[in-house]
C-alpha cells in the first residue's frame, strides 16, 4: 500500500471508530498490508486486496484471550 492509500484507509478507519487514535503501520515483510494500531496497540492487520480489478481492504482484528478480563 502507497502512503496516500495509507492515509485515506486511516482516516476512513479513524472517522468509523468515532475518532480513536487510529495508526497504520507499513509493514516490512509486505506491501499489500499495514498494522492496524489504536492507541499504540497493535490490533491486528488491514490488507489489501485488488483481484478482478476491485480494490477492497480488509481488517483483521486479534483478541488475545488474557486481554479479555
């Protein structure tokens, strides 16, 4: 993902999530996903996905079981 694609996504996410302290992260190893992080946690990943020429993002969320109290 390109860094305005980056930031639009963000935005849009941030927006959704009623202004949380939303970040997208580049990741390394990839360049069709980034780390998807509220409040400098990282939640999980936003990937990219462009097949049949239609662009769509998709969010993946990780909940650990000892951060559910």
């Amino acid at each position: 993902m390109h860094p305005e694609e980056i930031r639009r996504v963000q935005n849009y996410l941030t927006t959704k999530f009623c202004g949380a302290d939303i970040k997208l992260k580049p990741r390394e190893e990839t360049d069709d996903s980034v780390e998807f992080i509220i409040d400098g946690e990282t939640l999980g990943i936003v990937f990219k996905d462009d097949e049949d020429g239609d662009i769509c993002y998709h969010v993946q969320l990780t909940i650990l079981s000892e951060d559910i109290i």
